[in-house]
C-alpha cells in the first residue's frame, strides 16, 4: 500500500500541484489554462518546481497509504470472518460438528463479500485513521506546495513541520483536521465501497478475477466519484492548511 501510494502521487505530483495552487486562490479554473500555469511554473521555478513538495508528499504517503490498506483489509475481514461463521452455523447439520477448517484470505473473499454498508464502514474506518497518525506530514506538504522559491536557501520539510509546531503548538499541527475528517470519512468510505462493490461485481458475473485493466478502471472510477462528492471540504481544507 505505502509503494502504491508512492509511485501514483509522484506520478501526478504536477497536476496536484497545479490543483492546490488553484484551490488556495480566487483564481477561476478553466481547463485550458492548466499547460500555461505549468509553463510559468517551470519559468520562474524551474522544472523541478512541478514537483515541489513532492519528497514530502512521499514522507507522507508512504505511512498514510500503507495504514489505510493495512486497516481496510483488518476491518475487511472481520466483517468476512463474520459473515464466515454465519454460513457455517447456518449449515451445520449437528451443532456438535468439530470445528470448520479456516479458510485461507483468498478462498474467503471469493466466497464471502462485503455489502455496500460494510465497505462503506471499512473504508471510512481506514481513511479517517490514517488521516489522523500522518495529518501533519499532509499540513506540511500543503505549505511546502504554494511557497515560492526564494533566493537563498528554501524552507524545507522539517522547517516547515517545526514552524507549525512553535506557531500553534499541538493544534497547530492539526489545523484544518476537522474539515479534513468530515471530507475523508465519506471520501474514503465511498471510494473503497465502490472499488470493492466493482471487483464483487466482475466476480460473480464473469467468475473470475478482475484483470489489472479492470481494477484501475474500478479504482479510477470510484476515485472520480468520491473525489467530485467531497471535493468541497478537499478546498476548504486547503485554505486553512496555507
């Protein structure tokens, strides 16, 4: 999850920089403006600025992105396990049966899913946890994304950190958690469901696995829409991180 996480944001760092840039500004966005915003990044900043904050964005993601699959997978499969024990109760013909062999992770996520409810339980679950153990490496990588280059020497990731820290002290580490919370519970939760809901879907229609072409279609997807239905708090947690 952390590698995943690492290699997809260092692979869109440019646009996400362009986004926050928009987002913390009145500046109106249209669409085909974006290649000359990124042709005056790299004229006053250099190529590299495009990936600005990038090295901190990865500090960041490597714990959030791992924390979050490691506690969706956790929540998953306690639900699964549940739902387990229910089939087996259910179709045991003596209740003093030794027993049912476990099933291994694979063979039970074929046969026992989640319901919609539950994926929105378990990625909301996962998001807001790995929300909170890595939100200021998420506050600083923010900040580090909309200051400009300076003569001299740059302000850097742990300059940045400890500045929030001496400033606000504890809650200045957190600042802007509360809309970073109530957009990432739905955000993730309807992420992760739709995801799951998708590759359930291909599953038991087709019998097979989902094909990577088929997983980052379920994965792009369900990003696309959680993103457009939480993207509010995504600018309003923006401006009170800058």
């Amino acid at each position: 999850g952390g590698f995943a996480g690492m290699v997809a944001k260092t692979f869109v760092a440019p646009i996400d920089r362009i986004k926050i840039l928009y987002q913390v500004t009145s500046t109106p966005f249209r669409l085909r403006d974006v290649p000359n915003v990124a042709k005056k990044i790299v004229k006053e900043e250099g190529l590299s600025a495009l990936w600005k904050g990038n090295a901190a964005t990865l500090i960041r993601v490597f714990p959030y992105a791992g924390i979050q699959f490691m506690v969706f997978h956790k929540v998953k499969y306690i639900f699964v396990d549940k739902h387990e024990r229910d089939h087996d109760v259910s179709t045991e013909p003596n209740s003093e049966k030794k027993s049912i062999i476990r099933r291994n992770t694979y063979e039970k996520d074929r046969k026992f899913g989640l319901t919609p409810v539950e994926s929105l339980i378990s990625g909301s679950t996962a998001g807001a946890i790995s929300v909170l153990m890595t939100y200021p490496l998420d506050l600083t990588r923010a900040q580090l994304a909309v200051l400009k280059k300076k003569k001299g020497p740059n302000d850097g990731f742990v300059k940045v950190l400890m500045s929030n820290y001496h400033n606000g002290g504890t809650n200045g580490l957190f600042r802007g958690i509360t809309p970073t919370l109530l957009g990432m519970l739905p955000y993730s939760g309807v992420a992760f469901g739709i995801n799951e809901q998708s590759k359930r879907y291909i599953l038991d229609r087709h019998r097979r696995d989902p094909t990577v072409y088929e997983k980052m279609v379920c994965g792009g997807l369900s990003g696309l829409f959680a993103q457009s239905m939480t993207y509010p708090f995504e600018v309003t947690r923006r401006r009170m991180q800058t």
